[in-house]
C-alpha cells in the first residue's frame, strides 16, 4: 500500500469510542462532545472485517486508541480478534491508564504487545485538575501493572502546557533513569474547543529538553526497538529508558508518515488533521468490497498537515479522529 508520494502505509489507528472517562483540559469540553450513536460504531467484527481486508495489502501494525478504548465493554475480545488476523505483527494500545492496573493482565493474555499511557501529571491533584475527573490515576501504578504484564516497551505521552505542568519536565525525565520507560513529550496541538488553551500554552520541544539538560547531558538514542514514529529520542547517563520528543507544532514529520486511522463510526482519515476521510461503513455493511476505497483514501493523502496556519478552535478534538 502506498500513497500518492510513494510513502508506504502499514500502520492503522483504530479508535474504537469516542466516549472518555476524562475530560482533559487539551482535549474535550467539560460537558462532554455530542457522542455518536451506537448503532453507527463500527461493531468489533466490522473492525475486524477492515483489517482483514488491508492486511493482505499491507498492513502490519495497529493501535486502539479512541476516545479512551479501555471504556469500551469486552476490548480484550477484540485484541484477540485482531491478533487472529494473518499479516498482523504489532498490536499496541492507547491510554489514558486509568483501567490498566485491572485490565492489563487480562489485555496481554488476548494478544496485546504494548501500551502508551497518557499523563500529564505525577501528582493526583493536578491530574484531576487537567483532566477534570478525579479517578485516582497514577502513572507509576499503572505503568508497573503494564510492565508486570509483558506490555512492553511502555510509552508515556506528556502534553506539555506552560504555566499547567512545565514544572514537572524533569520529574517525568527523571523516571526513566531507573524504568525502563520511553517518556515522550508533546508539544500542545491547539485543536478542539480549546477555551482556556492557546498557543501561549506550547511549549517548544527544544525547550523542553533544555530544561531536560539540567539533569544530565543528552545522548541522541535510537529509542524503543519497536513502534517508531514521529519522536525524536535521547538518553539521559545510564538511564534504563529514553526521552523523546514529539513536535507537530515546531517540526513537520509528514514526509515519513506511515499510518492512516479509523474512526469509530468507520472513516478512514488519512491525516490527522484538515478532512480528508473516505467512508466504509455503510459499504462494510452492505458487503461491498472496501478496496477501491482504501485506493481512493491513499489517493487523497495529504502532503503534509497544515496545523500551523489553522486557527485555534477550527480543527476536530483528538479524541473525535482517533488521536
Ligand atoms: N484516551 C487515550 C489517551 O489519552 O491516551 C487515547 C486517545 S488520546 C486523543 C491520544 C493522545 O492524544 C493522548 O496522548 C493525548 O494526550 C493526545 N492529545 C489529545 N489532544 C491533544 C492536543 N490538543 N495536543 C496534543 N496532544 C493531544
Ligand atoms: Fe480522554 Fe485521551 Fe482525550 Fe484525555 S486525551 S480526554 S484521556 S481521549
């Protein structure tokens, strides 16, 4: 599978609800988004009929995400349906971490290989603050519980925000001298309904790994062996795990990219950002076959994301198009 300029597509982002159990601040408004109907998500055996359909062609990894997949009833069941499907080598998953101390067990049995947690904070009241619930998440709870259970190498996404929890850069870069944790930081992408975020909240990466440096001299690094994609890594003296930085708004890494994402009522988007979608569902559903779709979807793949010229508030939240 390739696009109009020639990059290979082998990785899918499935998002499997748009629903969440939190509400961070970057990311979906306090009351919640007009949620989709059940009847037009896509069901676990229509996901499953999509990916049978693109392995052949040529995808080989995967990652549910959502909304927050692990809200989702029975998502072991579908990692085990998606492990059943020939071609398919990588299967990782999306968090926000909440469920995975009782969920990550059960996920690793059904097939999974990895996770990424997302966390924006160590300390439980300003977790609850930026994700507006207090569900008594703890990263290095649940980031043990995935390491426990053989969901390796284990990713942790921070969204950087000036003046919310630029304070804890070096508390988050301190955990991987001793964890084996890849700690990836994300400059704020300012979509959604961001109200009370701007673009005075980014946070450029360069800075961050400045502030990065107090803690010890930076060696660039290749990273975690698996899954590698738009970080850029380095490795504080000694340390079990890396640092990575992830720069949508002060770098383009379009001309590598790999991967095109399903939303949870059955689009396929082939970036991130702007519209460019190509519906499945309903021809899924009408046992119509799906690749003169998939062809016209690669066909339209933007060049690259024009986020730096939008205007806050003009793009679609994360957690609508699968993030
Ligand atoms: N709920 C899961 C989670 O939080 O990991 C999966 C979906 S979430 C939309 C995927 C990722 O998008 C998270 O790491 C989140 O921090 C990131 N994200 C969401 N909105 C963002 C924004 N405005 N800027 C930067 N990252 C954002
Ligand atoms: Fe939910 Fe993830 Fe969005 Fe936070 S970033 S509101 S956890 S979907």
């Amino acid at each position: 599978m390739q696009d109009q300029f020639g990059r290979g597509i082998e990785y899918l982002r499935i998002s499997v609800t748009d629903r969440c159990n939190f509400r961070c601040q970057y990311c979906m408004p306090l009351e919640g988004l007009p949620w989709l109907p059940k009847d037009e998500i896509l069901r676990y055996e229509e996901i499953v009929a999509i990916v049978q359909q693109l392995a052949p062609l040529g995808l080989r990894r995967l990652r549910i995400t959502g909304g927050e997949p692990t809200i989702r009833p029975a998502l072991a069941t579908l990692v085990g349906m998606l492990r059943a499907v020939d071609g398919i080598e990588d299967i990782a998953l999306s968090t926000n971490g909440v469920k995975l101390p009782a969920m990550a067990e059960e996920l690793a049995a059904a097939g999974l290989d990895r996770v990424n947690i997302s966390a924006d904070s160590l300390r439980p009241d300003r977790v609850a603050a930026i994700a507006r619930r207090s569900l008594d998440f703890d990263l290095v709870r649940a980031a043990t519980a995935a390491q426990d259970a053989g969901l390796g190498p284990i990713k942790i996404n921070v969204v950087v925000m000036r003046g919310i929890n630029d304070d804890e850069i070096a508390d988050f870069a301190a955990l991987t001298v001793d964890h084996p944790w890849h700690v990836r930081f994300i400059e704020l992408m300012p979509v959604g309904e961001l109200r009370d975020l701007t673009w005075e909240h980014v946070v450029p990466s360069a800075e961050v790994l400045d502030r990065v440096r107090a803690l010890g001299a930076l060696a660039p690094d290749a990273g975690p062996a698996r899954g590698n994609g738009p970080a850029v890594y380095h490795r504080l003296p000694g340390a079990a795990g890396t640092i990575g930085v992830i720069t949508p708004m002060t770098h383009t890494y379009c001309a590598q990219c790999n991967r095109v994402r399903l939303t949870a009522d059955g689009r396929l988007r082939t970036c991130l950002f702007g519209d460019h979608e190509v519906a499945l569902r309903d021809a899924l559903r009408r046992g119509e076959p799906l690749a003169p779709l998939f062809t016209k979807a690669l066909a339209e793949k933007p060049k690259e994301h024009a986020l730096l010229q939008m205007q806050v508030g003009g793009l679609r939240a994360l957690s609508q198009v699968g993030g």
